[in-house]
C-alpha cells in the first residue's frame, strides 16, 4: 500500500511567525473612527499606512489571522504584471493612447513598490533576479518574442531572447522551446513584507482587530454605522479591501470578481548542484502553460518553491499536492525523488476584464481584482485608494473603466472548476 505523503499545510513564508501580533480586543476599539478598512492583506495595510500617516484614524478589521490570506501565501513575484493582452491586443481593444497609458501604469505600480520597499528600508528579502518566461510549445516563441520586444521599445522594461539552445543557461527543463528573460522583474518574501507592514502600521497608530467579522454596514447621515460581531462603530469612510475573500457583506463587489484559488509546494532544502540544475540563476520562472505554473527558489536558495492554479475552489491541500508535483517533476525529471515539505493555498481574484479596478461602490470605497499578480497592484492601488480617500491626488488610467460583472453571476464562480480542468487539458493538448 502507498504511503501516505507528508506535509505541513502551512504555508512556507509563515515559518517568521513565531508570536501572534498585537491586536486590540473590539471593545476596546474608538467608537468613531476616521476610516473603518475590512481586510488586512497588501490593500488595506497599504492604505491603511498612507491614511494614518495624513492623521486619519484607521482601524483595520480583520475575520481571521491578520494577512492570512493570499498577501502572505503568495509566491513573492514581483513584477509590472502587464495586461494578458500584450500591447497589440490592448491597442485593437482600447486604442494606442489608453494601452500605452495601462502599460505604463503597470510599471509605475512596481517602481513604486521597488521604491517604498527602498524608502522604508523593509527587509523582505528583495532580490532583483530577473524572469525567465519559457515557451511551452514551438509556436509560442515568436509570439512571446514580439510582445517582450514590442514591451521594451514602447517602456523602460529590457528583455532578453533565449534561444532553445541557451535556455539550460537559465533553467534546467528541456519542455521549453526557448524563452525571454525580463530582467528587471524581482521577487521577495511576502510575508517579512506583510509583518513590517503591520509594523509601520501600528507605529503610526493604526489599530488592528482580528478574528472579528463585519456583519453589517450602514450608511448613516454622517458617515457609517459598522457592525462588528456584535457592536456597532462609527466612521466616516469605510475601504473595503478584501480580493479574493470578497463576501455577501458587499454583495454587489462580490458579483464583480472571480475568486480562484492558488496553490505553492515547496521541497526541503536540497544539494546546491540540484537546485542549480533546477534554477542556475535563481531567477523566477513561468511558462506560457494556461494554468500559470510558477517557481523560484527560496531567499536563502535552498529550496524550490513551485505554484500554480489549483483544480477545485475549496482548500484541498491532497490534490493540489499530487498535482503540482507531477507538473514539477514533468518539467524537471531530476527532482524525481523530492519529497514536499510544504503544500498550500489561497484565494486570489481576476476581474472579468482583467483589470485591477478601485473607486467607490454605494459609497464605500474599494480596490481589488489584481488577476493573480498582487503584489505591486495591492500595495501600489492601496496607495492610491487611500490618496483619494483624502481628497488627493489617486488617480490612475484604471479609473475610467466600468467594473464589470456577468448577467447571472453571483459570485460563486461554481463554474471555474470546469474551466480550469480545460485549461490543464489545453497545456497537455498544445492548445
């Protein structure tokens, strides 16, 4: 009989958690408050930072652990997160103005962070390795190619061509038919991020409750009315910053975006001969696989951290551990005999028209939808909300575009299962 694998469901970057952080029992919060924020990732501590600094009181809600979710899970990529359509294909959909505008506010969102990470003098493990992009089949080299060159000419964004016969100078995998190095992109621990986050956070005087729900909010003639579990609190401006844990509390948000879940495994530390036969550069690496497929190397370099979408919506660690091993081991037969130390989860949230999106909904105000690539557009766009929240200058080229839902959705997307099993069958298809 099979043994049964083991592994730990915590997620890896959770390891620096070694005590709870400091939150406010509720009924110690202020009864009114400047701004109510409902969410504790990258959003709301960005926002909540920026408020709080212009001496606003801020209190942060937070259902669960604070940062539990996808802010803390993630695979610390970082980089412009460019629109699925590549330049061309935003230029036929939105004209040459609008694409070039979208561009360039992708990258002003990961400059910004590159910056503020500098500023701040946060210590996340920030390291400027560069992407490699691999072509998953013949046909999608060229294409892959004349958007990257497009991207470099148009943007201050360098590329490099890897041919199929230089590519296992950047990564250990003969399923690729050559590639492109984009090198500015970096990667980071996301967690060490989300903890001085909450550092700064609290040093400026933003007060943190955790493991404590909103249940309601009302509008009232001065501001808000917000109920919490069972007490009721005042503000004048509530953020909802909740992605891909969006709920029936903001029911109209929710119909608006498509939860997916996201799933990482990670090796024990292995030889440094196989993680360099793996990773020679330790950059960060993808493939032009339906199913985004990820990995890159711990900060310390010991082990390989590998991620991807997972099959079904709910949290089913067994599943997503057996499938992201095989894809991993598909890719690089020499980790054949690598046993998981870590398989994990969470929830992040596309828009339908994979644009991040932020404003104002019946009031309250909100960001989210970063299609997967969270890191830059939550902490840059948790900034800007804030900016406009304040009656400053928060504008971006987002900001004239409608948040779309679908007739009928509600926002359970009980469809996506379907959709992704397709997409893993495309990839093995050559589709």
């Amino acid at each position: 009989m099979a043994t049964q694998p083991t592994y730990s469901n915590t997620p890896f970057w959770h390891q620096i958690f070694d005590a709870p952080f400091k939150t406010l029992p509720l009924e110690e919060l202020s009864q009114h408050l400047d701004v109510i924020v409902v969410g504790s990732g990258f959003t709301g501590l960005s926002a909540a930072l920026t408020l709080a600094r212009a001496g606003k009181s801020v209190a942060v809600i937070e259902a669960n652990d604070l940062a539990s979710g996808a802010s803390s899970r993630n695979g610390g990529l970082l980089g412009p997160s460019f629109h699925k359509l590549g330049l061309a294909g935003l230029e036929k959909k939105f004209g040459r103005e609008t694409a070039d505008e979208l561009l360039k506010e992708s990258l002003r969102g990961f400059n910004w962070l590159l910056k503020f990470i500098e500023t701040e003098s946060i210590e996340c493990d920030l390291k400027h390795c560069g992407r490699f992009r691999g072509a998953l089949k013949e046909k999608h080299f060229s294409k892959m190619c004349q958007q990257a060159e497009s991207l470099a000419a148009k943007l201050d964004y360098p590329i490099e061509i890897i041919s199929k016969s230089q590519q296992h100078t950047e990564v250990g995998s003969d399923k690729y038919h050559g590639g492109v190095v984009y090198t500015k992109d970096a990667s980071l621990h996301p967690a060490k991020l989300v903890n001085q986050l909450i550092e700064r956070c609290q040093d400026a005087g933003v007060s943190f409750v955790s493991h404590a729900k909103v249940r309601d909010i009302s509008q009232t003639y001065a501001g808000f009315k917000v109920q919490i579990e069972q007490r009721c609190v005042e503000a004048s401006a509530v953020l909802i910053a909740t992605n891909g844990y969006t709920g029936n509390l903001t029911r109209p948000l929710k119909k608006r975006i498509l939860p997916i879940r996201s799933s990482m495994i990670a090796t024990p530390p292995l030889p440094k001969e196989l993680i360099d036969s793996v990773s020679p550069k330790q950059r960060s690496h993808g493939g032009t696989d339906r199913l985004v497929f990820y990995y890159r190397t711990s900060p310390d370099g010991q082990r390989l951290l590998f991620g991807g979408r997972a099959l079904a919506y709910a949290d089913k660690p067994d599943e997503y551990y057996h499938f992201l091993r095989k894809n991993m081991v598909s890719l690089f037969p020499q980790l054949q005999g690598v046993a998981i130390s870590h398989a994990w989860s969470g929830l992040v949230a596309y828009s339908f028209d994979h644009i991040p999106h932020l404003g104002l909904n019946n009031g309250l105000y909100y960001a989210m939808g970063y299609c997967g690539s969270g890191v830059a557009r939550a902490n840059y766009l948790g900034h800007k909300i804030a900016l406009k929240m304040l009656g400053e200058n928060g504008d971006t080229v987002f900001d004239q575009f409608e948040f779309p839902t679908k007739a009928l959705y509600n926002g359970h997307p009980w469809f996506m299962p379907a959709v992704l099993h397709w997409h893993s069958l495309a990839d093995k298809l050559g589709l």
